[in-house]
C-alpha cells in the first residue's frame, strides 16, 4: 500500500477507529458497560441526538447554519406537551411537533432566501422567538403527568424486540442518508453548498435549495421534540437546551470520517453515538461531570482544525 493510499485510509477512517477503541477501552474498564442493558440505553439515547444532528448536517450541506435548531425542538415539544395536556388525539400532539419545526424551518429559509439575512443572524432569531415561545405557553412551568401509552409509546415502545427510538433512528438516517446520496434534490444541495455560484450557472435552483435544507433542519427538530416528549412524558421550554452543542459537536466530528471536510450523514450517526458512549463511560467510570464538558469543547476546536486541514490540503493537492 503506498503512502497516499495509507494517508488517504486514515483520513477517512482513523476517527472512526479511535471511537471503537473508545468503545473497547470503556468495554474493558467501565464497570456494566458491555451489559445488554447499557448498550441498548445508548443507542436509545443516541437516536434523538443523532436525528437533531441530521437536521443540524443537512443545512450544512447546503452550506447554512442553523443555530435555531435546539429551541426550535424545546418549543415543538412544548406545544406537543400542550395538546397532550388538553387531551387531544395522540397523533394530532405528534404531528404538531413535526408541524411545528417544519414552519420554523420554513420561516428560516425565507429569511435566508428572500431577507437575505444571513443564516448564522437569522436562526439566532429564530431560536429567541421560539424560546420566548416556549416560556409564554408554559409559564416557565413544564408539562408533567400521565401521559397517553399511544403518545409514549412513539419512543418507549418496541416492535420484534426492538426500541422504537432505536427504529427511529434508523428510519430517518436511511431517509437523510438516501436523500443526500440518491436523489437529485439530494445532490442538487451537496452541489449549492460546495460551489453556490457554480451550481447556479448550471441550472440548479439554489434558493429552493437552501430553503429544504432548512425546512428538513426544521422538521428534524420537530421529530426529536415529539421522541423527547413521548420518552420523558413531559415537556419544558429548555427541553432540548442540552442538545444544541452536542449536535454541533457530532456533525463536526462526523466531518472528521469517511467524507473528511464535507457534512455526511453516516460520520455524523456515528459521531453521536461516540459521544454517547463517551457520556456514558465516563459516568461508569466516576469521573466529574465538568469532564464531559472540557472534553466536548475539545472535539469541537479539534474536528474544526482537522475539516480546515482537510480542506486546505484538498484546495492546494498537497
């Protein structure tokens, strides 16, 4: 194998391989790690993050931020809450979560498309109008009680054994996977992120572009604000607070493999659940909860400067 060809492996898989020696290192040290139970736990709460994530990635795609996307969650969930509460039909609750993000996208896309404002302003917009949302409805108060097992079970359930969040997870990174890797919508936002003003001479409507990327950004949220409510049986206006880093971060680090430099669906799954299973080891193994936190700001800074050097050597060949 030549040295190209070494450089070339390791770009593309060498953090996914740290993060299965991370694996094996909390399988061997951390206490309970490897039991059935723990593993199915991560996975449980891997997929919320990871489809908040997918929606975080493919508004990259197209080269926009959407920064709007935790509290967009936080307020889906609350109006879910809401309807929950007043008693209406489970599924009308669940879709209004789903409705909820999907218009917030929409309005984040037309701001971006017809405002030109630009993204990075127009989602910080967007996330304080949907955090004062969240605390008008509720009064700073969260939704709590017994909610209905037709709710609950969209994330608690289990269908041939298997979790329902865990089959969440794998229907909508099939869904993103295949929209970016086989349709033409798909390649037509990969194609507006690279080279906006190339893709535009070409023919490609790069403004609808945008405005899917940041409807689906949208409509992600409302599916992790609906699996959220559902697995907690409440909703809070800073539902989904935690999240935002934490999706930043899986979709950095996912642009540290197997596509290095360029938002991908499958680095940022794996991503998430890297950081998952670092959460978690951690924890088993005792270590201060501030860990977590230096350790996230950590990838972030480092998966930035390994995209930028990726980047960099592609642009020069070197």
């Amino acid at each position: 194998m030549g040295n190209l060809q070494r450089q070339e492996l390791i770009s593309r898989y060498g953090t996914a391989m740290a993060g299965l020696l991370l694996i094996l290192f909390f399988a061997i040290f951390a206490p309970n790690f490897a039991s059935s139970g723990n593993l199915i736990n991560i996975l449980k709460d891997t997929s919320t993050l990871a489809i908040l994530s997918m929606g975080f990635a493919l508004a990259l795609t197209i080269a926009e931020l959407d920064l709007s996307l935790a509290e967009v969650a936080s307020l889906a969930a609350v109006v879910c809450g809401l309807l929950i509460q007043q008693e209406y039909h489970p599924a009308m609750a669940a879709l209004a979560a789903i409705g909820v993000g999907t218009v917030l996208g929409v309005f984040n896309g037309f701001g971006v498309t017809r405002l030109h404002v630009p993204s990075l302003i127009m989602t910080l917009g967007t996330a304080a109008i949907a955090k004062g949302l969240s605390f008008m409805i509720t009064g700073g108060v969260a939704f709590v009680g017994s909610w209905p097992e037709a709710f609950t079970g969209l994330a608690r359930g289990r269908t041939g054994g298997i979790p329902h969040l865990i089959l969440w997870l794998i229907v909508v990174t099939a869904f993103a996977w295949g929209l970016v890797k086989w349709t033409r919508t798909g390649a037509h936002m990969v194609a507006t992120g690279e080279a906006e003003e190339a893709a535009r001479l070409s023919g490609i409507l790069t403004a609808r572009m945008k405005r899917i990327g940041l409807l689906l950004s949208g409509a992600l949220a409302g599916v992790t604000a609906m699996l959220l409510a559902a697995n907690l049986s409440s909703a809070a206006p800073n539902m989904a607070g935690d999240y935002f880093l934490y999706a930043i971060a899986a979709v950095l680090l996912g642009m540290t493999m197997f596509e290095p430099g360029k938002p991908n669906i499958a680095g940022t799954v794996f991503a998430a659940l890297v950081l998952k299973v670092l959460g978690n080891g951690l924890v088993l193994l005792g270590a201060p909860y501030y860990i977590q936190d230096i350790m996230l700001g950590a990838i972030i800074i480092g998966s930035v400067a390994f995209s930028a050097s990726v980047l960099k050597k592609a642009a020069f060949k070197v």
